[in-house]
C-alpha cells in the first residue's frame, strides 16, 4: 500500500532544514514572520518521525493476517538498505573533509558510525550533524518488532491510550527540564532534551498507532471531501499560526518551550491522516511523478547536505557574495540535483542490490 501524495512533503520538510543551516538570512527567511516557518528545521525533524511511524505501519502491521509472523531478518536488512549506504556515504565524506583532526576522535568515529551519537551527550551533532536524527531513526527501527508486537496482543484503543500518555509525559518532561536552572544552551543537558532517542519516541510512536488505525479501516471517514479539505485547511493554519507566534507565547507566559520534541506532533498527524485519506485534486496533483521523485531523493538531499556545503562553499566562484540570496539558492538547486543523482545512482541501487542478495533463494 503506497501513499505517494505524502511523498513530496518529505521534500518540502527537509528543504526547510536547508534554510535552517544555510538560508536564515536570505529572502524570503529573512522576513520575521515568515522565517519560523520556511526554517522550521529542527521542528521538520518531528514531521519526519510522525510520518516514519505511519509508513512503517502501514507497510508492515496486517491487521487481517494475525498472526504472520514478522518476517525479522528480512525488516532488519531492509531498515539497513533503507538509510545506512547514503548515511555513510556523507559520514566518509565528512570524515574526509576533517581528516586532521579526526584521527585523535576515535570515540567520535565511532559513534557516529555505529549510528549512537544521539545517545552521548556532547556528540550527537559531531562530523556530519543531520545524522543525530538518524541515529534517533535507528532506535525507532529496533523498537519497531516490539510494537508490532504489542498491536497484535492488544487492542489498539489501549495502545493509543499508551501512546497519549508517552507524549504528555514527554512534554511535561521537556517543558521541567528546559526551565531548570540546569538547562544551558548547548550543554549536556540540552543534548539530553533535543537529541536523545527516549525524547523522540514519541512522535514515532503517534505515527504508528494512526497508521495501524488506518489499516483497520477505521479512519475512513474523513476520507469525505468536505471533512477532508476542512480539515486539512484547519490544521495547516493551526500549524502555521504556532510556529510564527511561539516567541510569543513563550514572551507573553514567560515559560521556555519548543516544538522541536513532538509538542504539535499531534497536528501534524492530523495533516499526514488527512492527506493520506485525501482522494481529490490535492492527492492527484502531489502524486505527479516528479514531486513523488523529489520526495524519494529527500533523504540523501538532508544527510548529504552539510558535507555537499562545504564542497561548494570551497568550489564556488568568488564571484558570488558567499552571503547573498544568490549563492544559496544556487546551492539548492546544486544539493536537488545531486540528491537526485544520488538516489538514482546510489541509493536506490544500493537498496536493491542489499534486498536482493538478503531476499535471493538459497
């Protein structure tokens, strides 16, 4: 079961990053009410969990077939194929690029290798810093068996009561940690709160439960057009409405918080059921096969990113104001060509010849 309407928000999501890293100062970013929202990177992060957990339980729960076993070798080397050849490829390539002073971090190597940066403090963002969230991805992959597990066992109102509760203590969790006079801006405590896996299960685990309702059937009632386009227009201004005004909220309570842990997670759920269920011109127009294109190559456009800038940056004419609009912007679309490559030439390949020789009859 394919929802490839949904496909091409992974671009848009990962394009926001971009903006995040390289784009804070260039129009249209730079505009105050709108740069919380083109550069929502961290909090993008969020969407991409939400929505690895949907997918993963539409792809994989079978709530017809009971009692299927998991195939377990075969998900274990398709997590693999998935994510692990384009992962390092950047983490060469950064390796590359820092080979003097990499060689006196083995732990750092190390790490980010085995992909549990995210797990340390003081080392998820080091070599190659998108990849903290895939080290968080690879935690959701080993409790993903679990899961299907448990929404075999047991119904799915008591695991969406589960879920429910995990994201409310995540957030009270988040919002006593980041006020605690402990809390510094980039210090141990702040690595604990924004990149470690248990802060993020969360999210992953919403998208799940929705993705196994949806399976049951059970959600197909706002697949109806005018619930469907209300809702997707409700929710869409929702989200856009809290991430412009959180500086003031947070100004006007006088309380610290972010979004970048799963707080409006429930509304982008929301957005990804509704889409999912959505079979108008929004769907037909999001499924056309160059956006689907650019959703699928996302994944090497986000990881890739940083060790891509740093070749620019050092290859690029001098001609271009390294700070204006024009050089990055040139750099985008540089970064969407070369993840289109990359998909085609060596991720894709790459995931195929990995299941092929996993799945080939003995």
């Amino acid at each position: 079961m394919r929802i490839e309407q949904l496909t091409f928000t992974r671009y848009v999501a990962a394009l926001t990053v971009v903006f995040f890293h390289y784009g804070m100062t260039v129009f249209p970013a730079n505009v105050p009410w709108v740069n919380p929202v083109l550069a929502a990177g961290p909090i993008a992060v969020s969407y991409f969990y939400v929505l690895s957990g949907f997918i993963m339980a539409i792809a994989y729960y079978r709530p017809e077939q009971p009692q299927q076993a998991f195939a377990t070798r075969r998900y274990w080397w398709a997590r693999i194929a998935r994510i692990y050849p384009v992962y390092l490829l950047a983490l060469l390539l950064m390796i590359a690029a820092k080979y003097q002073t990499v060689g006196s971090e083995p732990l750092t190597v190390a790490l980010s290798v085995s992909m549990l940066q995210a797990w340390i403090p003081g080392y998820p963002i080091t070599l190659n810093t998108p990849g903290w969230s895939l080290s968080v991805e690879a935690f959701f992959y080993l409790c993903f068996p679990l899961l299907i597990l448990l929404v075999k066992r047991y119904p799915l109102s008591n695991l969406t009561l589960a879920a429910g509760i995990l994201w409310l203590v995540t957030q009270l969790g988040h919002g006593i940690l980041l006020n605690t006079e402990a809390y510094a801006p980039r210090g141990l405590l702040h690595d604990f709160i924004f990149y470690n896996p248990l802060m993020h299960l969360n999210t992953f685990m919403i998208g799940f439960i929705a993705g196994a309702w949806l399976r049951t059937g059970r959600l197909n009632r706002f697949s109806a057009p005018l619930i469907n386009i209300s809702g997707l227009l409700l929710v869409s201004v929702l989200i856009i409405g809290l991430l412009i005004s959180r500086k003031t909220l947070i100004d006007a309570s006088g309380i610290a918080f972010d979004y970048t842990n799963g707080l409006i997670a429930p509304l982008f759920l929301l957005f990804i059921v509704l889409l999912a269920l959505n079979t108008g011109k929004i769907s037909q127009c999001l499924q056309h096969k160059w956006l689907v294109l650019l959703g699928e190559a996302s994944f090497s456009l986000y990881i890739l990113q940083k060790p891509l800038h740093g070749i620019y940056e050092k290859l690029m004419p001098i001609a271009i104001n390294p700070h204006g609009a024009l050089h990055f912007y040139v750099f985008v679309v540089l970064l969407t060509i070369s993840a289109l490559c990359s998909y085609w030439f060596f991720e894709a390949p790459a995931r195929r010849w990995l299941n092929n020789f996993v799945n080939r009859t003995p």
